[in-house]
C-alpha cells in the first residue's frame, strides 16, 4: 500500500521509484494492479479514490 499512499498523496512515478530498493518497472505494474482493482484506468482517479482514506501527513499540498 505504500506506493498507492504516495499516488495519493501526489506524488510521481519517478519520486516513488527514487526512494531505496524500489525500481520504476516495480511501481508501474504495482500502480497498474491498484488501478484494476479500484476499477479505474488513470492515475487521478485512483489518486482521488485513495485520498480520503490517507492520513493528513501524507498527501501532499499543491
């Protein structure tokens, strides 16, 4: 759940994958399993789906 904590709290592909032991192929195929699960296709709904449900410290403010 920590990769769709950080969608959901705006944060990129390429910020995710930064982070140690995680690759940009890891979090592609995990973010394309959340997607089908949720039962949505682009990254903002899933984002906005998954927003009410994360702590205030963890979304980021634009």
């Amino acid at each position: 759940m920590t990769g769709s904590r950080r969608v959901a709290g705006g944060r990129r592909n390429g910020e995710i994958a930064a982070l140690p032991g995680i690759r940009a192929g890891t979090v592609k195929r995990h973010l394309e399993n959340v997607y089908r699960k949720l039962g949505v296709s682009r990254r903002r709904a899933a984002a906005m789906l998954l927003a009410p449900l994360m702590p205030r410290g963890d979304r980021r403010d634009h």
